[in-house]
C-alpha cells in the first residue's frame, strides 16, 4: 500500500510521514528530497537557479517514477505538487491519499517559525503571511479536497493525526491491516 500526504506547506506532511512510517513499519519518501538529490541542489536552489517551471516537471517525473518503482510506501510531497499537471489524479489512481488540512492560524504560526527555509514565503513581510496563505490555500483546496480522506491537524498531537490516519484506512480496506 502506498500512503501519499498532502497539503498546504507547514500542514505537517513531512512530520507526520516520519511518525506513521515508523508506526506502520513502511519506507518514507519524502519527494523533495528525491528531487534535491537528483538534481544536487536544495529546493531553494532548484527555484532560483532553473525556476518554478523546471522544477513542477521535474517533481511530476519524479512523483511518477516513485509511484512505479514502488509497493509500499509513505511518500510525502510538497504543497503545490497536487495543483500541477495531472498530479492529483496519479496520486489518486496510485495511492490512498490523505489531505493534512490546516487552517490559516495554524499554517502562519508554523510557516513563520520555518519562514527563511521556505521558498514561497521567504520574501514576504511577516504580517503580509496568513493573507498570502488564506490566497493560497483558497485557490489550491479543490485539488486538496479531491484527497480520497481528510485529516485535520490544528492544534493535534501527531500521534493522535497517525491514529486518525490509520483508523481511515482500517475502515476502508480492514483486510490490509488483519
């Protein structure tokens, strides 16, 4: 089985992914970083050097490759990858898809904490991020909200968010879990 999380940068994709591979025994992946490998650059460096462009089609390769080399898995993957190409439909075909849903106040608290790491946001005025978030997050929730399950994750344990996520998936298919 693979486990893809999505959602909003600072939802706690890459946390979570940590915590529900170690609780359900499957390898992590996190698709940045297989990106930053392969091109030898970080995500900031990819944005500047090459741009947005290069970098979605070079996510898109990467999220398809992953997914047909791959069994079982927990693969983590970045904010927008979802909202480009037909991402949100191979996620959907090849996985059990979860959005890590957060709400404004929450995703500003945990952006600003992580803001110069952060290509997107590291450029605007500390006050200016939860209008830019609220923007962000109204034009990418319908890609998010095609997710086969939702999970919020304001103000939880991530413990609680790994219960929550496991719970979903004994519900839908008991029989990969007996």
């Amino acid at each position: 089985m693979i486990i893809i999380l999505i959602g909003y940068m600072g939802s706690g994709k890459s946390h979570i992914a940590k915590v529900l591979s170690k609780k359900l025994g499957l390898k992590l992946i996190d698709l940045d970083k297989e990106i930053s490998r392969k091109n030898k650059m970080t995500i900031t460096e990819i944005f500047q050097n090459k741009g947005e462009i290069f970098f979605r089609r070079e996510e898109k390769n990467m999220l398809e490759e992953i997914l047909a080399r791959e069994v079982s898995c927990i693969l983590s993957v970045g904010g927008g990858t979802p909202t480009y190409y037909n991402n949100m439909e191979i996620i959907n075909q090849n996985s059990e898809s979860f959005y890590l849903q957060a709400n404004v106040a929450t995703l500003t608290q945990r952006l600003l904490m992580q803001k110069a790491k952060r290509p997107l946001i590291a450029h605007i005025e500390d006050e200016k991020i939860p209008e830019f978030i609220a923007k962000h997050l109204f034009e990418r929730n319908p890609f998010y909200a095609r997710a086969k399950y939702v999970v919020n994750t304001d103000q939880k344990d991530p413990q609680v968010i790994v219960g929550e996520i496991i719970e979903q998936l004994q519900s839908s298919s008991p029989s990969s879990f007996s």
